[in-house]
C-alpha cells in the first residue's frame, strides 16, 4: 500500500510518500507525479520519503526521473531512506 500526499505552498511543492513505492502503486505515484508537473514552474520540489519503507527497481527509476527533472530536494530520517534518495540522485 502506499499514500501519496501532495502538498502546495507558495513557492514549493512536497510530494509526501508513506508506504512501499513498489508493483501497482508506482503506476499510482507516476499518475501523482504527472498532474503537479506542469504546473509547477518555479516552484521547488520536495521528495519526502520519510513514511517509505520499501522502493522497488520501478520506484527508484520513477524516483531518479523525477529527480532528472526536476533536481528535487529529499526529506529522509533513516539509512534506508537516504539510500533511496541517494539511489534517485545517481
């Protein structure tokens, strides 16, 4: 299962994922990630991965071509979540 978040400021955008970003629910966060896309012009991004607790090889490239995009910044709180952050920005 996974919760996907979106959360608007004036000048910023937090993408909040809590759950696995694996099989089925990578397809619901590319959906998520393609409705803020166009509107998101100058604003900064945010990738908050702190309620992740897993990432598959389809998430990490969902995540790494976010990232390419957008140059995202990265909320993490654990080893594991810095590692997928890490992973995303290689």
């Amino acid at each position: 299962m996974l919760k996907i978040t979106i959360e608007q400021g004036r000048n910023s955008v937090t993408m909040k994922f809590e759950g696995k970003v694996t099989g089925p629910w990578v397809e619901e966060a590319n959906r998520s990630w393609r409705s803020i896309e166009p509107s998101l012009g100058s604003k900064e991004l945010s990738l908050d991965l702190r309620g992740v607790s897993f990432v598959d090889g389809e998430g990490r490239e969902l995540l790494r071509e976010i990232y390419g995009k957008t140059h995202a910044s990265f909320l993490t709180d654990s080893p594991l979540t810095k590692y997928y952050a890490q992973q995303a920005m290689q």
